[in-house]
C-alpha cells in the first residue's frame, strides 16, 4: 500500500474516532424526548448516504475501486488533497462539537435550543456539512477516485443542502427571532457567500 493511502487511512480512522462522541450523543437523543423531531425523509438518508461514501473511501483506499489513471494527477497534488482531507475533516469535527448540547445526529429542536454563532458558526449557518463535502471531494481525488467525488457532488450536496433547509426551518419556527438574526448576518452554506 502506497504511503498516501496509509495516510488517508489513517485519516479515515481518526475521523471515525473523532466522531465517536456524536454519534453516542445521537444515541442518548433516541432515548431522551426532544421539544420536536423532524419526520422527514433527511432524518436518515443524508447519514446513510455518507456512511456509503465511508465505506467507499475505505475501499479505495486499497485500491480496488481508483479508476483514475495515477498519470492523471500528479502525485503532489494527490497528496495536497489527502492533506487537505485530513484538514476540512478535522474542521468537520470541531464544527459539530461546537454545537455541544444543540448537537444530534437527527433533526431536533430540544428544551433549551440556543443559536450557536461563535467558532466556524460565525461565517456559515451549516459549517460542519460543508467541511464534509469538501473533505469528502479531497478525499475521492487523493485516491483518484471518481466514485467518491461523484457520489459526494451528485448525492451528498444536494441532501446535506436539503437536510440544512429542514435545520432551518424548525430553527426559524421555533427560535423565530433569534435564529432569523442569524440568518441575516451568517452565510447559509459557503462561508462569506449569503444566499
């Protein structure tokens, strides 16, 4: 295994150690009653899908699914990109424990939901998803793996945007003026771009 895929490994590792805790957390917020619970459809599928796209990247890491040819990307910028990963995922993670007690793997509003505004949270209403689709993107070109960058443009944006505007919606309905504050002064996705 070439030193590159080493790395990404061990990337891919420390992200699932790292995320070890919210997912813990998700698993306290199935037992204890949250103020609303969202029905939609973007309570499981965007966390399903990027659980394929891991598995993806643990694949590829061992060469089995790297359909690009090596000649294709030079081997700098191959390992621009891991390090890239290893960056935008360790952000992935500051972001989502910067919501502490908000934080949940599903869309709920709880007793005492407070609008986090510091941190990452200060330039993008939705931080941690779009450091996990850039990583994600990183991560599918340092192991020349157009599956993974695919399924993350093509699959992962989209339902991460749409799980956002779910967010958004019970944010807005039931923290009304705090959160529409928010909203007006923080981009929604990309950091400093307001849409």
């Amino acid at each position: 295994m070439e030193p590159l895929n080493i790395f990404v490994l061990i990337v891919i590792v420390s992200v699932f150690v790292g995320n070890l805790g919210g997912a813990k957390q998700g698993i306290q917020d199935k037992i204890t009653k949250p103020e609303f619970r969202s029905n939609s459809y973007l309570q499981n599928t965007p966390p399903l899908f990027l659980a394929l796209i891991s598995l993806f990247q643990v694949i590829a890491v061992f060469g089995v699914t790297n359909w690009i040819p090596e000649s294709l990307i030079p081997e700098s910028g191959r390992w621009a990109a891991a390090l890239f990963f290893a960056l935008f995922s360790f952000f992935q993670i500051v972001s989502y424990k910067k919501l502490g007690k908000n934080y949940s793997t599903e869309i709920v509003i709880f007793k005492k939901h407070q609008v986090i505004s510091e941190g990452f949270y200060k330039f993008s209403r939705h931080p941690q998803y779009f450091f996990q689709i850039v990583a994600d993107l990183c991560c599918g070109i340092a192991l020349l793996n157009p599956l993974i960058f695919g399924l993350t443009l093509f699959g992962s944006l989209p339902l991460l945007i749409l799980r956002a505007k779910e967010e958004e919606r019970l944010l807005n309905k039931y923290l009304k003026n705090e959160y529409s504050a928010y909203s007006l002064k923080t981009a929604f996705f990309l950091p400093f771009i307001k849409i």
